[in-house]
C-alpha cells in the first residue's frame, strides 16, 4: 500500500471560508492568486480551520479541494508558477513525489540573475547550489563597500 503523504483537509465552516477568501489577493498579472496572511518556514500559505479543536492546514491545499475536490493521500500538489504562496488552483497540479522533486529547486539550470548553473560556475554548497559568477559579484561590491568606508588596512 502506497504512504500516505498527506491527510484530508477537514470540512470547513462557514467561518473557515470567509477567513480564507479575506487573506487571497486578486490575481496578479502572471495569474497567481497569492496568500497574505501565515507562512510557514517554507513559504507556504497557512490557515487554521476547525476553531480551537482544528488543525492549520496549506492555505493551497483547501483551494484546491474547494475547486477540484480531494486529491489521493498519495499524491501532492506541486505548483506549475513555483510560488509556493500561491493559492489559484489552476497552479496546482496532482503529482506524484517523485515527481514533485525531479521539478523542485534542483532541477533549476539558472541563477536568478540568469546564470547557468554548469560545472564551472557552480559552487556546491551541501545540498544547495550557488552561481559563482554571483558569489564573485557580490564578494566583489563588499570589498569596494569595505574599501570605500576605511574599513579595509
């Protein structure tokens, strides 16, 4: 039997609803509708349902179920505009795990300055990496800042 990933979102109340839609910003240019309230450590929109005896629950999970209903236990939802604060269900699609990671951060071929991440310009730092034409860049600027305001012998 495959692992359950993640368990059901409970029913909502009434209350639960108007909470939620009050914290959903309009979409934006590129389509994302984007939480404004809790993030957890992760980035991901939170919301308490069920009043004191509830849980907290990702704010895009009960969008998704609202819109398309449950998902199976073992599959995740994986969002196609990578924000992870975003709550519009069409960016949201069922995946497997396997799946879900293959497509997360690692899979990136760019910086976020548009540097690609090849062998040469790669700095690994433990499971993470870095471009080194930005890490050059920026250690580059302290020194001039370091420099400029006497800091440096």
């Amino acid at each position: 039997m495959p692992r359950q990933l993640t368990s059901p979102v409970p029913p909502l109340t009434d209350r639960d609803l108007v909470r939620f839609w009050s914290y959903v910003a309009l979409p934006s240019d590129v389509g994302c509708m984007v939480w404004r309230s809790a993030l957890n450590e992760s980035g991901y929109g939170m919301l308490s349902v069920g009043g004191r005896s509830g849980r907290a629950v990702r704010a895009h999970r009960i969008s998704y179920v609202l819109a398309y209903g449950e998902h199976l236990p073992e599959l995740e939802l994986d969002h196609l505009c990578r924000n992870r604060a975003c709550v519009n269900p069409d960016h949201l699609e069922v995946v497997t795990n396997e799946e879900n990671v293959r497509r997360g951060p690692g899979s990136k071929t760019h910086c976020a300055h548009g540097h690609e991440f090849t062998e040469a310009n790669t700095i690994r730092a433990g499971t993470r990496r870095k471009c080194r034409t930005c890490h050059y860049a920026r250690n580059l600027a302290r020194y001039y800042r370091k420099k400029a305001a006497g800091q440096l012998a």
